[in-house]
C-alpha cells in the first residue's frame, strides 16, 4: 500500500512510501481510507513537540482520523463487516491506503453524509461532545467560544446554540460571517476582545470554551471566572483555576455522544465546514496548511488514488 512515514521530526519530516497492506489482529478493524483529516495533533507529532508524550519509533506512520470503507475485521469484531462505510480514529496511522483500528475507535457513516464529511467529523465530534459533558453552561445563558470558526470550536458553537445558549464567539473578520450563520455573535482576537465581550454580554458570561489557547483564559479573567473556562489547548491555564480537557489522544473513542453528532449532521442539522481540500500526494503541505492556523473548518485529503468527486466533493 501507498502510506506517508515520518521519516525524523520537523518540517520535511514526511516521506512518501509503500509498505504491506495493514491486516487486522484479533479485536481489530482493517479500513482502506478513502478521505483523511488534518489535525493540529498531526503536525506537532511531526515537529517532535510531542515526543515524550507521543514516543515513535521512526519511521512511522502517523495521523489520527478519517473515513472509508471495512475491508477486513480481525476474530471476535462484531457491529463491522466487509463493506461498511465507517469514520474514526485509527491506531497504525491515517497517512496510508489501509489503517487498522480497535471498533470502539469507529462509527458507521449514516446515509446522507459523505465521506469527506464523515471524515472531518470525528475530532470535532468528539471533543466538543466530551467537554460539554465536562462543563455544563447555566439553562439559557450567556457563553464564549474561542475559536469558534475552527472544527472543534464551530461544532461547540452549533451544539451550544441548539441547547439554547447565547453564544459569542472569537474568530478572524473573515469568519465572522460564518459565525452568524451558525447563530452565534461573533468578536475578534487580541486587543479590545475584552471589552468587546462587555459590550455583547452585559448581563455577564456563564462559561467559556477555549479551543485555540493564545492565553485566552488569562485574557479574559475579568469577564468570564477561569474556574468556568475549560480548555483543550491551553494546558498551563489549570495553574490559574482552568479546567484542562487533555488525556491520550490514541486512546480516545467514539462516544454515543459523538455518533449522535454523525446523525445530526446527515439530517443537515449541524453544518461540517471543509476549510481546503488537498490530494494524497499533497499531503505534506496540507500540514503545512493547517498548521498556519485560523482555518474555518477541516482540511481534508483525498485517499490515496481518490478523487475529490468520490468522497463527496465537487
């Protein structure tokens, strides 16, 4: 099979390959991914930032989530068979043709979504879900999302607005638009965030949710209790009363809560933004893409041998 390997850290760190197609040990789930997603995640594993956390033995296969189809599963698997249209995370690496994976790492894919959109999901359906479980906003009231034209942040956003919250939500002038179609009133980064946010939430801010760090929580100490902040990106934030949604991201899996997100989105009831699209053999600058940040949205690469049209995209 046709795969990426993180050859040594840093930026031209990635080189095409060709290895044996992945075969699913007992337990396991072989999908042949036909649209993978770019995480932060991703490129900081390239860049070494995370290699204590994240040991490899180079080189590797890395990347986190995507969409395809099962072409194998491993003795004792049940709820997958050959065929299955299914989404996720995935153990021996996203960046190849096939991936293995435990099935507790996989959604299907329900009808009506593509698998370029099922692809973008799994991040974002998951986190979002997970720290709204974490940090519950008061009935009705008044919250900030950071980053809030982002994957993670613009799926907090919708779920957010759906439970009938007020939401405000920092993002670039570009995305503020993109904001208020998602119902949420949208201010900008950096200088006069703060009093922007007074001016928006008079009546006071019930809880925010950092999903890009840049000291957010430090910022906006005076309007929103840090003690009511969670943060997914900004780990040194716990030391001024943050909550800190972190943990191993190989271990994650997919939740109820989140395959319930796959089910909202196929019924068009949540939006899935695709930030920029890229084909496998451009996969290195598809990192390099993400990793310049203030994306609304997933990049998403087409797998290998896929054309954009196959994964539902024009």
């Amino acid at each position: 099979m046709h795969t990426y390997v993180l050859d040594h850290y840093g930026p031209d760190g990635l080189e095409p390959a060709t290895a044996q197609d992945a075969a699913p040990a007992p337990g396991e789930v072989a999908v042949r991914l036909e649209a993978l997603a770019i995480n932060p995640l991703d490129w900081k594993i390239r860049n070494g930032w995370l290699a204590q956390m994240i040991p490899l033995s180079l080189p590797a296969v890395i990347g986190y989530e995507g969409a395809g189809t099962v072409v194998s599963v491993g003795s004792g698997v049940t709820g997958f068979a050959v065929g299955d249209r299914v989404a996720g995370f995935f153990d021996s690496g996203a960046y190849a043709e096939v991936a293995v994976t435990r099935p507790a790492r996989l959604t299907a894919i329900p009808s009506g979504l593509s698998t370029a959109q099922a692809a973008a999901l799994p991040t974002a359906a998951e986190t979002a879900t997970r720290i709204l479980g974490m940090l519950r906003p008061q009935p009705a009231s008044t919250v900030v999302v950071n980053g809030a034209a982002g994957a993670v942040g613009s799926m907090v956003t919708q779920l957010l607005v759906r439970d009938g919250h007020r939401v405000v939500g920092t993002a670039g002038p570009a995305n503020h638009d993109y904001l208020r179609s998602l119902g949420a009133i949208p201010i900008g980064y950096g200088a006069g965030m703060v009093d922007d946010l007074r001016a928006v939430a008079s009546e006071g801010i019930d809880a925010g949710y950092d999903t890009t760090g840049h000291e957010f929580v430090d910022a906006v100490a005076e309007v929103v209790d840090p003690h009511r902040i969670i943060t997914t990106a900004d780990f040194a934030a716990a030391a001024d009363g943050a909550i800190v949604a972190g943990g191993d991201p190989t271990q994650v899996m997919m939740t109820d809560a989140a395959r319930n997100v796959f089910d909202l989105a196929a019924r068009g009831e949540i939006r899935v933004e695709i930030a920029r699209t890229f084909r496998f053999d451009e996969l290195p600058a598809a990192l390099a893409h993400n990793e310049q940040g203030h994306l609304r949205g997933k990049v998403i690469v087409a797998g290998y041998d896929r054309e954009f049209s196959d994964i539902g995209l024009a």
